[in-house]
C-alpha cells in the first residue's frame, strides 16, 4: 500500500472538495481501512532516521504541535512541495535569503 499520494485518498478529497461530504468521507474510510489492515503489524514509518517515537504517530504528532519548532519529518518532503510551488512566484529568490541550519533532516532529532 502507498500512503503518500494515495489514488483513493485523493479520490475522497476530490468528493469532499465538490460539496460531497457521504461519499468522500465513504471513500476516505476504505482508505483508512485498508491502512489499519495493511500496517497492522508492519512499519510504515517513512522517517530515515529512528526514534523513540518511529511508527506512533499519534505520540509524534502530538510533541510537535506542542514544541511548535518544526514538523515532523515525514511530513517535511509534502510540506517542502507545497512551498516550492508558492516559491515559484518569486521566481524562487526566497532561497537567497535562507540559510539551511546545520542539522538537517536525517541528522536533526525527530
């Protein structure tokens, strides 16, 4: 199973963004099924990096909506995106006035 960019997880948000909140939220929980069948006992942490908190979400989460520094690292390459694209019109010249911090991910603690 892939997670990030699933095809029916996209379709539900494709039915909740036209106004069809019973079908997308019908289509979100085969998703959300399948993940709980597929990782029931397997990791699908996509963090390179393990941790204390590698594969509990819930517990990840929940530290860095409370520390409030930074996101955590599965979800920078999503959020990385997001910000390219905004990036774009400023044809980029943000990354001019950015200086990456030494630990980077994959070396920084979760």
């Amino acid at each position: 199973m892939i997670i990030d960019g699933n095809e029916t997880e996209k379709r539900a948000m494709e039915e909740f963004h036209k106004g069809n909140r019973k079908e997308g939220l019908r289509i979100q929980e085969k998703f959300a099924s399948a993940f709980r069948e597929e990782y029931e006992n397997k990791d699908h942490c996509p963090c390179r990096k393990a941790c204390r908190y590698h594969g509990n979400c819930k517990e990840c989460v929940a530290i860095h909506r409370a520390h409030q520094e930074h996101v955590p690292n599965c979800m920078r390459p999503m959020i990385n995106r997001k910000i390219k694209l905004l990036s774009e019109l400023t044809e980029h010249t943000i990354s001019y006035e950015i200086e990456p911090p030494e630990e980077r991910m994959g070396n920084a603690d979760a």
